[in-house]
C-alpha cells in the first residue's frame, strides 16, 4: 500500500484540485474523488440513460468539511437519478409501449373539438406543474376512436416528468383480475391498495365489460362496487390525481350509478369533456386512406 506522502502527490494540479496553499488533507480528498469520479458505471444499462456527470454510476464523490474540522469523502446522488427515476416509473405505469407516441405535441388539432381537448389536457397539466390545481380529475368520455386514450396517455407523461408515479388501468382487464382475487384477501388487497394510492392513476375504458346494450356499456353490480372503492378512496384523499376515459359520457355515468358518476362530475369539472356526434377520427383517417388507394 502506498505511503500517505505519496498517496498525497496524486494528480496535484491546481487547476483540477485548487491552489498550491490548499490544506494537504483536502488536496488528498479532492485527489481521489477526481480519481473516483473518472470511473465508468454501468446503470445505463438497464434504463437506456447516458449520464456525462455521473458517468452512469448514479452518484458522486464529493470532497467535504466536517462540522468537526477534518475532511472526508462523501456520495452525492447525481441529478440523473431523477431522470432514472422518471424512466423507471415510465415502464412500471404500463403506458411504456405508446407513451413516446401519445404526445401532446403529437396530438391531431386538425378539429376545432380537437383543438378544445388538446387546450383543456395542456391547461390541466400546467396547472399541476404550477402547484395550481387542487383536487381536479381529468375525464373524457364518449364515442370511440375519438383520441381518448392518446391525451390522457400525454397528461400522464407530462405528469410522470414532473416526477409522479403513475400507473396506468385497463378497465377491462385489471376489473378481471381484482374481481378474480375477491375472496383471496390479501392478493387483492395488495393490487387495490397500488390502485388506490399512486400518485396518478389512468383508468383506461371505464366500464368498458366487453358487451353493451343498445350501443351503451352495461357494467355488473360487481364492476360498479370496484369502481366505486376505488374511485370513492380516491375522492376522500384530494393529493391523488385520476385520469379517465370511457366510452360513457358523465350523463351516462350517472344512470349507471350516482354516486360513482356524481363523484367523477364533482372532482373533474374544471377538466370534463363529452364526446357525442361525428368525431371518430380514425375511421375517417381509415376512409381517406381507401380513397386515396382507390385513385
């Protein structure tokens, strides 16, 4: 092992470690955390990030003075961590497969209804970057292929950047699950209980069962008490953020079940919109393209 002396003469240039006065100690610390810090990690890796400053290893060696007078060397986090954060909670939403797609910048304004959606989703999301909004939720219902699932897939990534977790439910899928453990406690207590307390939760396709009569989804009695938990536990805790998407408009929710459907009315009414009429946007995209083949 070397000497201490020694240890000291390393990388002793002044423009990288101070003056030629510096405390030798410090000299020694600094020395090393430059050392330390050359280093290559490895976490890029695992979320595809490249950090210059941290060199993919999360962290940096920092040289400090102890309130005690000495000097040691101590970790820092580095900034990346937030990005590394934010990238793993992308994956863990579910949204990870179209959430670069589905952006606001992406969203189609061709429509003059599109162009309301897209103000209203962009008001909501400043709102919350601005510590504005208090306990609004975000609900767009209505015919199909209307865009629905694009713009609250943006307002989530907007959200996820601005470091919440979100996690993303397909209603008629996760309502599958949840139902299938009722009688298995603590597996659905475990799966209810990560619903209801991220800190934005995107329910994708309320009450969309699979069937509907006469055009109109037809939820059981067992999808409504879901629902109801879940959305009733998130109405009583105003930090939570809800998002949601269906094929029901508010109007429908209400003949569904009041109370679910007075709630959601209630904490989205700054950011509710009801799509009805002529505004399914990708059978026309499907039409154009026929003709344009056509010719």
């Amino acid at each position: 092992m070397k000497k201490l002396s020694e240890m000291l003469k390393v990388n002793t240039d002044t423009s990288e470690t101070g003056s030629d006065d510096m405390d030798p100690t410090e000299r020694y610390y600094k020395s090393m955390c430059e050392l330390h810090n050359k280093r290559e990690g490895y976490l890029h890796l695992e979320d595809g990030y490249h950090c210059p400053i941290c060199k993919n290893r999360g962290f940096i060696h920092v040289a400090e003075k102890t309130e005690f007078g000495y000097w040691t060397e101590i970790n820092k986090f580095c900034e990346c961590q937030k990005m590394r954060k934010t990238i793993r909670q992308m994956k863990k939403s579910g949204l990870e497969s179209i959430i670069s797609k589905y952006t606001m910048q992406a969203y189609k304004t061709n429509e003059p209804w599109q162009k309301q959606i897209h103000d209203k989703a962009t008001r909501f999301v400043e709102q919350r970057l601005h510590n504005t909004m208090s306990d609004d939720w975000f609900y767009i219902g209505g015919v199909s292929g209307s865009g629905k699932t694009h713009i609250c897939t943006a307002i989530c990534r907007e959200l996820l950047l601005q470091g919440l977790s979100v996690r993303y439910m397909l209603w008629r899928d996760e309502a599958v699950k949840l139902k299938a453990n009722l009688t298995n406690y603590d597996e659905y207590d475990s799966m209810m209980g990560e619903l209801k307390n991220v800190d934005v939760l995107y329910i994708d396709d309320l009450f969309k069962s699979g069937y509907a009569d006469a055009g109109k989804q037809q939820p059981t009695p067992a999808d409504i008490n879901l629902a109801f938990e879940l959305l009733n536990y998130r109405y009583n805790n105003p930090k939570l953020i809800t998002i949601l998407s269906s094929e029901c408009t508010t109007s429908d929710l209400l003949k569904i079940d009041v109370a679910i459907g007075g709630r959601i009315s209630e904490r989205a009414r700054a950011y509710t919109i009801n799509l009805t009429g002529d505004k399914n946007y990708r059978t026309k995209e499907i039409g154009r393209a026929s003709c344009r083949e056509r010719v």
